[in-house]
C-alpha cells in the first residue's frame, strides 16, 4: 500500500481487523501494524503465536524479524509499559516531562500539557492540576505567574507517581463511579476496586449555570461515553452521590434536555446505585477544584413587568372606563380599589378580557424555570392569586393544550381505555333491550322527550313521552306500564351513561328484577347505535 494517501491508514486498519477478528479481544490487540499477543502461560502463547502466524501467512502479510519481540514479560506498547501487573507509564516519557523547562511562549506549554495529557488517564485529577495552565493556552492570556509554576510542578510530580492501571476483564461487570461539583466532574472505571482509567473534565459556562440534578447527569453520560468500547454489551453498575438519580430510567421525561440525556445511554446494560460523597473518595476528588472567589456581586432586581402593564391598560378603554368608575362611585364596586395606577378585584390586579398581555402572563406562569410547566389547575392556582379576568380557567386550560413542551413530553392522564367486547347475539325477542332518549322536540301536551325502547332480536321499538323534568322514578314507571306490562322483565339492557341510567334507584330497581345492566362504551355511541 502506498504512502500518502488519505484513505491509507482506515483501509489498512480495516484489513487488520478482519484478518484477526476470531482472535480480537481474546489473545490479540492491533492497532495499525503492532500487534499485541498476550497469554497467560508459555503454553497458551505458543499457541496464540501459531494462530496469529497462520492467519498473517494466509493472507501474504510479512512480519520483519527485527522488529519482533516474542515470549516478553514486558514490554512498550503505543507509549505504554505492558507487564502482569497490568499498564502504566513509559518511563522514557516520564524522564522527558520532569526534564521539560518552564515555558515561555504558548507553544512550549502547549507541546508539555500535550505530552502529560497523552497520558490523563493516569491522573486523578488532571483537570484540577493542569487548570491553571489550560487558562494560559487562551488568545493573549499567557503570563506566567506562581499560580502556574505550581500547577507545572504538581503535575510533573503526578506524572512520577502515576498508578499502575489494570487492563480490563471483561468477563466480570465494570464499576462507574462519578461525580460532578460546582465547577468539574470526575469518573474512574474499576474492576476489583482496582483502577482502569481515570477521567475529569471541567464544566462549560452552561452546565456552570446548570442544576446539581444536570451535572451530575451529564458527568454519567460523558463517563459512559468516554468508555463506550468497553462498557457497551457488557453489563456495569454506576455508583453516583446524587440520590435522586436511582430512579433515573424509572422516572417520569418531564424536560427535552432530560430526554436528551437519557438517549444517550440507551442501549447499554446498566444499574445505578447510590453511593454518598464520603465513600465515592475517587470521582468525588476528580471533580473537586480549589477555586479562590476573585469578586464578590451583589445584584438588586429591578421590575419591570408591572410598568409594561400599566402601559398596556392606558390603552385599554374597558380599563380606563372601570377605573373611571371606581374613583368616582367606589360605593357600586365594594370589591374593587385602585392602587399605584392598577385596578385589584379582592386583593387581585384584574386584567380586561381582552388585553394582549395575558398571553405574557401566561407564558411567565407556566414556561419559565421556576413554572416547570405544570398542569391546568396547578397553573390556574397560581395565577388565580394574583391576577383575575374573566374566563381565566379557559384561557389557562386552551394554553397548556397549545404548549408544545407539554405535548410532546408528557404522558397522557387519563386512564387508557378498555378493551372492546362484542355484544352477546340475543337469543329471544324482548329479552334483550337497548333504550336511549330522544330530546329537544317541540312541547306536546307538555312533553318535549321521548323515551325509545329497541328490542335486539325482533328490532321492534316503544316510545313514550316524557316531561323535559324526568327522573329516575319517572322513566321506570313509563318502563314498566310501556314493557313490563306487555313482553315481561327483560333479561338486559344497553344504555349510555346517563345520570338516570346511573342512578342508586335505576340500578337497584333492575338488580332486584334480576335485569343485568349493561353500559355502551365511552366516546364509543355505536355500542348502543341502532336506539
């Protein structure tokens, strides 16, 4: 293959990898043209050795005898010393940092923290050290300062006493432990309490601003996503100091950045227990940073939603006609008064019906933070003390049915409904009978409804008149002289859910009369179609 091309290094690398599949993971790690042959005895990597030299040898791939090292108990490995004990730091590149000078331009700190960050996941608690050296790397913030030099020396010092990181095993489950502080979020990936990488990473100037419930979410999908090619098919716990995320896949998607965070740990094999702050020391550590408060704020709110609303109302005739009103004949609005420019119905601001502000109202009592998009009535409550117009609750309810937020995060309150049976098939005339009323008709001799009454089998029909004050009582005695008298007690009876149908009288009157009482569906008329 030649050299130069862009495509050069995936192809080859592709080539690799499914030469050695059967052997991946197993007893053979590549990358490019080193690869790594491990076993546990002198046996087993004899055999190995075989293997991986027949599959070269049958693809015509050649391995230079120079460049071999066989049967090695240690050895380096893309800048790391491979041994039993497990991976650790090249001592080479060791040497070279602690020899490294202070720097004196961007480019020299950026070639050093290239060199310690080639080996971060060493580090417990890179980020905090190397914080004050990454700030330098900014456009015109290099100056080298005591708060620097230290932060150099405590990181050559970290790179001497890096600990020895086993590789993992994955035939036992990974443990993710993670935290997140105000300024940082740390993880480490163990098996056996034993170390497998380190991570930390500082926060942007959003997850800064963000909730202790966002950060310590995020940290949980960066870990996860840092180390997806170990922990995806492979069964892990994640330990966290955040109590509430223990329930996190059981818990209710009530906000799109929460959804967006739980899709991104969708098809990984995980459990989350909790594990507090003094006994999660590791990610806890990794997140923590020394900062030192450099200006201290103290900020005043100043409103000015009420001046936007005065400003509205003078342009409001229905306003300034009520206001006129109440200054010169208060006596006729007892639970009205006037206060710095606003009208207040019982110690509410009252808004005209029409003015376009309620919609400014609405958004800032059910959108904002501090709102968090709740329901019709809990939203209604809270506006309810403080404001009035008329027909708030349908302003309130037709809102929170157009919030697109709460429509597509949402789960449905109702219950769900039943499944439908089909009617049993009568099997004698005037046993099975369905009824419903007919209402709204022209009065005649006082009537204006009639009572319809259709019999399943033969499909013959009675109709009574009733008075547009029918009760209960009043529709079983048109029953009993217009069926009972002529066909007997039937054996059902199909209706809708009206309140004379679901009456005390009605269902005990027909459970003493043996009649079963059956209801047609709800939003679903065709059950009782043919009354």
């Amino acid at each position: 293959m030649p050299f130069g091309l862009c495509n050069a290094p995936s192809t080859f690398q592709a080539a690799m990898n499914e030469l050695l599949q059967p052997f991946l993971r197993k007893f053979v790690a590549v990358f490019f043209d080193d690869i790594l042959v491990y076993s546990s005895t002198i046996g087993d990597h004899a055999q190995h050795l075989d293997q991986v030299f027949s599959a070269l040898l049958s693809a015509q791939f050649y391995l230079k005898q120079s460049k071999c090292l066989l049967a090695q108990r240690q050895l380096e490995f893309l800048g790391h010393i491979i041994s039993e004990k497990g991976v650790q730091v090249d001592p080479s590149k060791v040497s070279a940092m602690v020899d490294w000078p202070t720097p004196n331009s961007v480019t020299s700190l950026r070639g050093f923290l290239g060199l310690t960050g080639f080996y971060r996941k060493f580090i417990k608690q890179y980020a905090s050290i190397a914080a004050p050296l990454t700030k330098l790397l900014r456009k015109d913030s290099f100056a080298w300062s005591t708060e620097a030099q230290l932060a150099f020396t405590s990181l050559k010092h970290a790179m001497t006493h890096a600990p020895i990181l086993i590789s993992p095993d994955f035939t036992i489950p990974f443990v993710l432990e993670t935290d997140a502080s105000g300024v940082a979020m740390g993880a480490v990936l163990m098996q056996n309490n034993h170390p497998i990488a380190f991570f930390s990473k500082p926060f942007c100037p959003r997850l800064l601003r963000a909730s202790t419930y966002v950060r310590e979410l995020h940290a949980i999908t960066s870990a996860v996503k840092k180390w997806r090619q170990y922990l995806l098919g492979h069964k892990f716990i994640i330990f966290t100091d955040h109590q509430s995320l223990k329930q996190l896949i059981s818990q209710v998607i009530q906000t799109p950045e929460q959804q967006v965070y739980l899709s991104k740990l969708l098809g990984f094999d995980f459990t989350i227990q909790y594990k507090s702050g003094k006994t999660n020391l590791v990610a806890d550590a990794l997140s923590r940073i020394d900062t030192q408060a450099s200006c201290l704020l103290l900020t005043v709110p100043h409103f000015v939603f009420l001046d936007e609303l005065r400003s509205q109302l003078l342009l409001n005739v229905e306003f300034q006609q009520l206001l006129n009103s109440i200054q010169q004949t208060p006596a006729l609005h007892p639970n009205f008064s006037e206060h710095q420019g606003l009208i207040f119905f019982k110690e509410r601001i009252w808004l005209p019906s029409d003015i376009p502000f309620k919609q400014r109202i609405l958004e800032e009592f059910h959108n904002s933070p501090i709102s968090g998009h709740m329901g019709v009535d809990k939203t209604f409550h809270r506006l309810q003390a403080h404001f009035y117009w008329q027909a708030m609750r349908q302003d309130v309810r037709q809102f929170v049915a157009q919030c697109s937020v709460c429509q597509s995060t949402k789960y449905e309150t109702k219950k769900p409904g039943g499944l439908l049976q089909p009617i049993p098939i009568p099997s004698g005339i005037w046993e099975d009978l369905s009824l419903d009323f007919i209402t709204g008709l022209p009065p005649s001799h006082g009537n204006t409804v009639i009572l319809v009454v259709v019999d399943r089998f033969s499909k013959g029909a009675h109709f009574g008149a009733l008075p547009p004050t029918y009760t209960a009582y009043k529709v079983a005695l048109l029953f009993l002289d217009m069926i009972c008298k002529h066909h007997g007690i039937p054996r059902s009876l199909i209706s809708d859910h009206d309140s004379v149908f679901i009456s005390h009288f009605w269902r005990e009157l027909f459970k003493l009369s043996g009649t079963k009482l059956r209801m047609s569906t709800t939003y679903h008329p065709e059950t009782d179609g043919q009354t």
